[in-house]
C-alpha cells in the first residue's frame, strides 16, 4: 500500500477582501522525508503556503489535508509543525539554553527529559557549550541555528523555513545550505523552505515549487526544473537562458536563426511556433565555420570559474555563453551545441501535457545523430 502525503493541497485558493487571490487554485503533494522549497519572486503566494501549513491563515476556498486528516480549521499550536522565520523570532532576555527550552516547558515536560531534548538539539546545530550564552552576543549565523534548534526539540513531523538565509552575507549562507542539508537527512523529516534563490533552491531541495502570481508553474527535482523547464518564466527565472522563437519542423527538428537543426523534442505540431532554450554553458566556442551559429562578441566578463560572454548572430539575438575560453570583444566566433542541448517549450502547455511529452524521451535516441 502507498503511503499517503504528509500534506496535501487541493483547489486551494486565498483572498484577502475583494483583491485579487494571493493563491488560485493551488495542488499539490508533499511526501515524508524529503527536503521541499517553495521558489518564486516576492508575491507570488509562496509565503502564504507556509503560513496555512502552519496554521496561521485558512484557506478561502479548497482543502488542506495532513497525514489524510482536513487541517483547515485546526489550530497552529495542534499541528505537527513548527516554524523558523527570517528575524529568527528568539527571545533576546533568555539565554540559548532557555529559548530551545521554552516549548517544552509549555508542554510542562519534566526537567530531565527538557534538558536531554536541549542538548541533543544543540549537538545537531554544532552548538554544544553555548546553552548559557546570550542571544545578543551571538552572530546571525549562531542564531539561526539556535531558531532551528527551537523549532526541532519539539520533534515535528514538518519543519517550515520562511527564508531564513536572507539575512547572511554570501559565505555564511553559503555555509548553512550544508548545514540545513545535512540536518534533514540525519533528521528524517520533512522540511519546507521558502526562497526567491535560484541557487539555494538548486543546491538543497529533493523537490522545487517554482511559483508565480498565485500559482505553481511547475514542480521537479532541481535538476528537471533547471533542464526542461516548462515554459518562458522558468527559464528565465531558473539561471540563465538563452530563449528564442522557433518553429517545430517536425519531431525532433526545430527552426530557429533561419536554419534547421536536430533536436530531442517530439510530440508537438508540425510548423508549431514554440520557444527554444539553451542554457550558457551548453555553447561551445568553435572557429567561425565550425559552429552552427556564427556571432560577433560584445562584452567578455571574467567569472573567475568561466568567462561570461555576450555576443549577437545576424539576426539580431543576443547569445549569452559561459566558457573556459577567452573571446575578445569584436571578434566573430562559432558557436556549437548538442541536439539534447536544445529545449523546446509550447505555448500554453500544462504540466500535465509537457511531462506526456517527456515520457517519449527514451524513443528520442535513433533519431539523433
């Protein structure tokens, strides 16, 4: 027997008044022990989410079920739940010690098991021997650790994160990625974290939401979601694109740049009007006549691991590469690419139709070359 979601939403929707909904007609699934992140720009409802996992909004329309049971109405204090907010939300006149402590205290546990609980917390988070520090004297990174400490010594099933990196400089944040990793998979529950990070989502998730104005655009594993995004919003949103209007000769060829070139793509109309995709460092520089793109270079920019490099075809499109190899500004270059380097995205298509369209992928090999 399949075991069912830790969560499920379905058809739910959230409005404020007479505005327009926060969420619209959102479903989805959340499975036990895996690392989710809710992804999208300021505003698109990703927030929202957590907050109604959490019990602290309910939904306008629609059903949100936990472990099979109707949660709507449920309480925030009896969900399994707990929740990390980006200010960390500690109490600055109790020390380490106590702050992990307070929720047990509440649930009037007996001193022992509070202090195996607190301590076992801390050796999670790398933070034994800090139990009487002030939170004052702590540093963002520690305090963090202590807000997660907090949350997990009351052992939720859930574990939500309300961007709690944003607030770190570069290394520190880069530094807790590992961190929050490592922590759910030694923990065994579920997180779900919310970010407009690109990166931090690729990096940490087992499962990407990627959001926009109220709705889940599609949802993957970071490497499906970076791949074969679904439409021009992932694309552009997921790291960078290269994105081109093109035709669907027929399956597996594709016209863009006045030239026809293989692809992996199949199921789509014949002379469709679709969008191709190739990600920077899916180009390689070739000599002028080796390439199947011939461009003039603009700007070279120096990443420290590749050159970024932006040059125009003769239609006018601009290219984006990243290369290990040098290519001097007004210099004309080639530019190759593999078949299974280009992604086409439809028009309109659900995700629902777009992975159909997946499936035939193992059917695609003899028809490359």
């Amino acid at each position: 027997m399949e075991e069912q979601p830790i969560i499920r939403f379905e058809n739910v929707t959230k409005r404020y008044d007479n505005d327009p909904p926060v969420l619209s007609n959102v479903s989805f699934t959340i499975e036990k022990g895996k690392f989710y992140t809710l992804l999208g720009p300021s505003g698109c409802g990703k927030t929202t989410i957590l907050r109604m996992i959490a019990g602290f909004a309910e939904p306008t329309e629609g059903s949100i079920y936990m472990n099979g049971k109707l949660i709507n109405r449920v309480p925030a204090n009896e969900r399994q739940v707990n929740t990390v907010f980006q200010d960390y939300a500690l109490f600055p006149h109790l020390n380490v010690y106590e702050n992990i402590a307070f929720g047990l205290r509440i649930k009037k546990m007996n001193k022992r098991d509070i202090d195996t609980k607190v301590k076992q917390a801390l050796s999670f988070v790398n933070l034994e021997g800090y139990e009487q520090r002030s939170i004052s004297e702590m540093s963002g990174g520690q305090r963090q650790r202590v807000a997660i400490a907090r949350a997990i010594v009351n052992e939720p099933e859930v574990l939500l994160l309300d961007e709690p990196l944003s607030a770190l400089d570069l290394k520190l944040r880069t530094e807790m990625q590992y961190v929050l990793r490592e922590m759910q998979q030694r923990l065994g529950i579920t997180f779900i974290f919310v970010t407009h990070d690109q990166e931090e989502a690729l990096a940490m998730s087992d499962e990407i939401f990627v959001m926009n104005r109220g709705k889940i655009e599609q949802s993957g594993t970071p490497n499906d979601i970076y791949d074969e995004p679904i439409n021009r919003f992932v694309a552009d949103f997921i790291g960078e694109s290269n994105i081109v209007p093109a035709k669907m000769v027929s399956d597996y060829l594709v016209e863009f740049n006045g030239r026809q070139f293989e692809c992996v793509d199949a199921g789509l109309r014949p002379n469709e009007e679709v969008e191709i995709v190739i990600r920077p460092e899916d180009l390689q520089i070739t000599g002028v006549d080796e390439g199947k793109l011939r461009v003039k270079v603009d700007t070279q920019l120096f990443r420290g691991v590749h050159y970024e490099i932006s040059c125009y075809d003769e239609s006018g499109h601009e290219w984006l590469v990243h290369s290990t190899r040098r290519a001097d500004p007004g210099s004309e270059i080639g530019l190759y690419f593999d078949p299974e380097a280009i992604h086409v995205m439809r028009f309109g298509e659900t995700e629902e139709e777009f992975d159909r369209r997946l499936e035939a992928y193992e059917e695609v090999q003899p028809h490359v070359r």
